[in-house]
C-alpha cells in the first residue's frame, strides 16, 4: 500500500481503542488503524457488544440480557459520542451511558473479574474524565456496572449479577494520563 493510501485511510481522531491497542500491541495496532485488517472476533467481544445492542434497542434473544437491562441504569444518552481536542488532536470517546445533567459517566462491563482497584486504575475511565473536562470543564462521576460472566460447556454466559463501582478521577489523574499514555503515542507518529 502506497503511503498517500494509508494516510487517507487513518482516522482524524484518537480514541481509546486506538490509544490502549497501541499501548499492547503497536503491530497489531499497525494492522487494525491502518491498514483497516479489522479487529479479530472473540466470545468476549461477542457477548459485550450483545448487551450492548440490547441496551441500545431495547430487546435480546437471550434472557439473561433481559434481565440485566431491567436492573442496568437507564441512561438518556446511551452509546454517547464525546468528542473534545487537546494540542490540535482530536478526541473522541464512545461512552455506553451519559447523563449530561449530572456529568455522569456510565460504563458497562462483561468478563470474568473487574475490581474497584482496577475501576480505579482503568485507563478508559480516566480518558473518558479526560473528555468530559476538556468539553465541560467539569470532573464526571464515573460508575461502572460489572455483569461477571462465567464458562459453561465452552460457553460464555452471564451470571445475572450486577456488580457497581464508583471511582472519580483528578486534574492530576488526567495531566498524568496525558503525560504518559497520550504523549507515548504521539511521539510514535
């Protein structure tokens, strides 16, 4: 691919995926952000973005989904896109729940373990403060609900639980997010 070619085909944005891929992997970043090769499918992946999609629209196949959307908070801004910029760089951040009035940030999870050490530490709830200051001029409260899941039979399920942490971050969490995370990956520009 000629050069000009993989320059048009890169976003002219930064979003947390982008940024934590590249943390991970920089050739697997390489491979997803410019030369468009797609991100592979997991069960994880899978099952995450089935809530999602439920969340969204209102309805599943699956039961279990159901049920966890009768007792997930109900946001009025679901799959809100926030897009902010810092030092010529545009920002943009998909957040699975937004309540502008109260400048609450609402992430929603799957997976086998979440903790409040690591609700606490999550990169993508400090770049999402990030947005939200840099747009708002306000620090967000952040919560995030934990649906644990477990294997059965080689499949992925739901347990039905519902797990709430509440975590904030600071003026200082986000100078060092940008320090260290967002000037690693500018520099590799």
């Amino acid at each position: 691919m000629k050069k000009q070619e993989l320059k048009n085909k890169r976003r002219d944005y930064l979003s947390w995926s982008q940024l934590n891929l590249w943390e991970r992997n920089p050739e697997s970043y390489k491979e997803v952000y410019i030369y468009g090769r797609g991100i592979y499918p997991s069960k994880y992946l899978d099952l995450g973005k089935e809530l999602a999609e439920a969340l969204e629209n209102g309805q599943s196949k699956d039961a279990m989904i159901n049920h966890l959307r009768t007792f997930l908070p109900k946001c009025p801004k679901v799959e809100y896109e926030i897009r902010a910029k810092l030092n010529g760089i545009n920002l943009l951040g998909k957040l699975d729940g937004y309540i502008p009035r109260k400048k609450t940030i609402i992430e929603i999870k799957t997976g086998k373990k979440w903790t409040q050490g690591m609700v606490d530490k999550s990169g993508q709830l400090t770049f999402y403060a990030l947005l939200v200051w840099l747009k708002y001029k306000k620090m967000p409260e952040i919560k995030l609900y934990w649906c644990p899941t477990k294997e059965e039979d080689g499949e992925l399920k739901l347990t039905g639980e519902i797990k709430t942490f509440t975590t904030k971050r600071s003026q200082i969490d986000l100078l060092r997010f940008i320090k260290n995370a967002y000037s690693q990956y500018l520099q590799s520009e």
